[in-house]
C-alpha cells in the first residue's frame, strides 16, 4: 500500500476521475447474448407451499423443477449437510404448518418465501409485461464490456428462496439464477441482478474458449488458494463495474440500497481500507494461515463485500487507461495478469489508484 497520505489523494483524484468517465460512457453494440427467461422456479415452490400437503411424488416433481433444484443445490455449496432431503423435509412439514421449524428452514429462506408470495407475483406478472424491454436493455448494458464468447444462449432462471440474490453455478452451463423473495419487489433491482449475474456467464465463456483457463471458468476448487483469491476478485470486480447500478433505470429500493453501497466503498478511505484488507487475506493464504471459507468470508460476503469494490477500483483504472481494453480481454488470460496490468499501471503513474503493498506485487507477479 502506498504511503496513506499519498495513496489518499491518489484515490481522491482517481475517485473523481471515475465519476466523469464511468458514467458518461455509452454502451457498445449488444454482445452475442440471447436470455430466455424461466420463472416456473419461483411459481412452482410458491404454488407448493400453498398446498395442505406435500408427499414424496410432489417433492420429486418439485425438486426436479431447474430453479428449485438449483436454489437447493446452491444453499449446500454454502451450507454442506443442508440440501436435497433436507429440502424434502422441511417443505413438506411447511406446507403442513405454514411456520418456520429450525434453521434449514431459514436456509432455504421457505418463511420469507411465504410472505413474500404476493409481491414475487407481482415482480413476476411485471416482469412478463416488460420482458422484451428487460431483455434489449440488460443486452446494451452489457455490450461496452463484452467479453469475446462467441454466440451465447442463456436461460435466466427466477427462482425463490435460498441464500443468494442471485448465482452461476460453478460448471459449465450457460443459465444464471435470480433470487426474487429477496428483491423487495423492485423491478429495477431484478434487471440489475441479471446484468451482473450474465456478465458472470459471459466471463466464464470466454475463460472456456482458453484451454488453459477452463478451471478458472467451471472449477475455481481446484485453483491454490492465491490464485482463486484473485481469480474470484477479477470476476466479481469486473462485474460489478461492467454493470454499474449507477447505469441502471430505476428508484426501488433495492437498487437504491446497491447505489449507495457503491458510493460508500468507492469513497478513498474505504478503497484503502479495502485494499489493506486483501493484502492481509493474499498474505495469509499464501502462508497457509487461512482457509478458503475464511478468506471468502473476509471477502466476499456482506452487505459490503470488500473485494468486490477491489476489483471495481482496479476496473475503473484500467478501463480509463484503455478504453474498456483490458477487460474485456481480462478473461482470455491468466486472473493474475489483470493485477499486473494494474500495478504497472500505478507504478507508472502514482495517482492511478490504490496500491497494493509489495508483499501483494511480488505474490502477484509469481503467478502464472
């Protein structure tokens, strides 16, 4: 990290930089993207929990359903002993008591899909109504950062429930999931979510078309733990500035509560802070001192996940110095040399961002 004064005002400069760049770029052509959007997940389990009873058929019927078997099978890459049978379980005595039994229960978020049936129908019917629009809109939002992935087709599962607002999963199909029982009932907070989620998909396509990078699109597991540290920074930052909730119509108030995060964590005390943070985190993992739970849970989780606005500070650099260049080429090479380019960057010209402490650079500059 540089020096705190001086690092201070370099953020300063680069942060009011950012807001005269960032927001005044006009999107590219659409990439070649087509979204089909699946809502039988979040209509299936709620339409379940309103029956009297749930017997094993109906819960195979049920769980063989893409969005409500995914929303389950997600919850158990969090939460390992929590997944299918206890699903079965849980949703059965649900719909018999309509109350909450224990915190599988919560996990799988039955409760809140419950009470919140009437206004996830609602963001359903909506987005029927607009679903052409959200589509061409999510598309322009997406083009200035493309990545080169070749045709994509790719279904958007709504689902209910569970313990993300949104998730890819880590394999090699071309569907994301939105979690709409925790959207409050804001449209513009949905479109939002599935700009972020299809930037993932497009990240992880054109890791594939690299040989070389296929674990870091479909097994990231299998990555040594420096190397999924910034892999996972990569592709969480860049998504979070490639769709920017600034850049997205809407007032609801999740969208809002995105807006705001951004803005907290982008002012130059928090980037400092946050950079400060994946030095310790990068140091710790390459001396064995942390597992991956505790440098994700240090990292990526919360209402403000520190890595994420690493990863949208080193974007927003890199983007300024090339025009957009070098992220979406980020994924055709090696996660580490998108950090590279960064400290490169910064050391040819101090106020270009945050600095990473010299620990950080030379365990960055060691990976492939």
């Amino acid at each position: 990290m540089a020096p705190p004064a001086r690092a201070g005002i370099a953020a300063a400069l680069w942060l009011a930089a950012l807001a005269c760049v960032h927001l005044a770029q006009q999107p590219a052509a659409p990439p070649q993207l087509a979204l089909h959007l699946d809502y039988d997940g979040a209509e299936r389990l709620i339409a379940a929990l309103e029956r009297d009873s749930l017997p094993p058929r109906a819960l195979d019927t049920l769980l063989a359903v893409p969005g409500v078997g995914a929303m389950v099978d997600n919850v158990t890459r969090f939460i390992p002993g929590v997944g299918r049978e206890e699903f079965r379980r849980r949703a059965a005595l649900f719909a018999r008591t309509k109350r909450r039994d224990g915190p599988a229960t919560d996990f799988m978020q039955l409760t809140q899909v419950w009470g919140s049936r009437d206004t996830v129908q609602r963001l359903v019917h909506d987005l029927r109504a607009s679903e052409g629009e959200i589509v061409r809109g999510t598309l322009r939002q997406l083009g200035r950062y493309a990545p080169p992935t070749g045709p994509l087709d790719v279904r958007v599962y709504f689902v209910a429930g569970g313990v993300s607002f949104g998730f890819v999963p880590d394999d090699s199909t071309t569907a994301f999931y939105i979690n709409l029982t925790r959207a409050d009932g804001d449209l513009g907070g949905v479109t939002w979510n599935m700009a972020h989620e299809a930037y993932h998909v497009m990240q992880k396509a054109a890791a594939r078309r690299v040989p070389s990078l296929r674990h870091v699109a479909d097994a990231p597991q299998e990555l040594p733990l420096p190397e999924r540290l910034v892999a996972t920074t990569l592709m969480e930052g860049t998504a979070s500035y490639a769709t920017d909730p600034a850049r997205t119509p809407g007032a609801g108030p999740r969208l809002t509560q995105a807006r705001a995060s951004y803005l907290r964590n982008t002012q130059p005390d928090r980037l400092l802070a946050h950079f400060a943070r994946f030095d310790s985190v990068l140091a710790r993992v390459a001396d064995r001192a942390s597992d991956w739970e505790a440098a994700y849970g240090a990292g990526f989780t919360g209402d403000d996940p520190p890595f994420y606005f690493v990863g949208f500070a080193i974007s927003a650099a890199l983007d300024s110095a090339t025009a957009g260049g070098a992220i979406r080429t980020a994924f055709s090479a090696p996660p580490a040399e998108f950090f590279r380019q960064y400290i490169r960057l910064y050391h040819a010209n101090a106020r270009a961002g945050p600095h990473f402490s010299p620990r950080t650079e030379a365990i960055i500059r060691a990976m492939p």
